[in-house]
C-alpha cells in the first residue's frame, strides 16, 4: 500500500512526531511505501533546524531529516503554516529581506496542493496529532 502521513503536532509539545516516524519506519519495515511526508500546524516546528534539545532529549526533528534522506521521503511543510511560525527557506528569506533560513536541508515549502496531492495518490493517508 501507499501511504501519506500528516503530522500535526509539534516535537515538544506532542507525541504526534515521534508516533509518525515509529509508524513511518514500521512501514516501510512491512514493505509498503510512503508517498509523502507533510508537515502542517505546530507540525511544522519539525523542519526547523534551530532547535538544541537536551542531549538526553530525543531530537525528533534530526530524526525525522534523517529518516527521509535514508529513504528519500518526499517532505512538504506547509508554507502558510511555516511563515507564522517563523521557518523559513532560502527563497522566503530573500522574499522578505530576511538574513537567514532555518529550514532543515532535504524539506520543502509548499502550499495545501500537495497534501490535495498526496491524498490523490496514496491509498491511506493517516493523521498525527491535533
């Protein structure tokens, strides 16, 4: 089967991200396959790169970077929901004369088009957190 994950929550506050890439890996474990990976809400806080967790902290956003660059996940975050938490690309940074970018390297920003999209090509998509 081809699956879709929407994850919600963000990786201090919830469970979702870390309940998403369990699911994710038992996927893949099973030999189905992941279409895309899209970040949305507090879920976006997953693709900042700015974050120091405690070292005996789970660092579920290097987790998930990690994750994807092994499998070659495709990663949405979701512009609208990226730009009021403050991550940015390279491209938005320039946009708004802003001197740095914090989105995690092998993520993209993208609008609700892509989960539309995911949705059309997946057989399961499955949520995560609020």
């Amino acid at each position: 089967m081809i699956f879709s994950l929407v994850i919600n929550g963000a990786p201090i506050s919830s469970e979702a991200p870390y309940s998403a890439l369990r699911f994710a890996e038992a996927l893949l474990a099973d030999g189905h396959s992941i279409y895309r990976v899209f970040f949305h809400g507090d879920g976006v806080l997953n693709a900042t790169n700015l974050n120091v967790p405690p070292q005996d902290d789970l660092n579920i956003q290097e987790r998930w970077q990690t994750f994807a660059e092994q499998h070659g996940l495709d990663v949405v975050v979701c512009v609208a929901s990226a730009l009021k938490r403050g991550i940015i690309d390279e491209g938005e940074a320039s946009r708004y004369e802003k001197e740095h970018h914090n989105l995690r390297a092998g993520m993209a920003l993208s609008g609700l088009g892509q989960l539309i999209d995911a949705n059309c090509h997946s057989d399961r998509v499955v949520t995560f957190g609020a």
